[in-house]
C-alpha cells in the first residue's frame, strides 16, 4: 500500500469518526433537553464522544508530515 493509499484510508475513517460524533452530539443533546432519566446511558454516550475526538485527533496527527529538525 503505497503512502497516498494509507492517507486516503484514513481521511476515510477520519470522515466516518467526525459523522459518528456528530451523530452523538444530536443524540446527547436530545436526551438532555428531554431531560432523559437514564443518566448512565447520557454518560456513556458522552465517553464514546470523547473516544472518538481522542481518536479524530489521533489520525488527524499522523497525516502531519514528520519534520526533521
């Protein structure tokens, strides 16, 4: 797999993270605004969010070419 193949991969997969946080976003704030009972559930949903924006950040890095000093 050549570089350019690796990068588009993973702009791929960066894509799908970004939707899938959004798509938590509107979930999590739906079910604070009805002011849902299930507050386990809420936490949950928000440590899959912060997964995720640790793993957009992650890939995001990697696609930063290494400068040598």
């Amino acid at each position: 797999m050549t570089q350019a193949d690796e990068q588009k991969k993973i702009q791929e997969w960066l894509e799908g993270l970004r939707v899938e946080h959004s798509d938590l976003d509107v979930v999590i704030n739906h079910l604070l605004e009805a002011r849902h009972h299930d507050t386990m559930r809420i936490q949950r949903l928000k440590r899959r969010k912060l997964k995720i924006k640790d793993m957009i950040h992650r890939l995001e890095s990697e696609l930063i070419p290494d400068l040598d000093a």
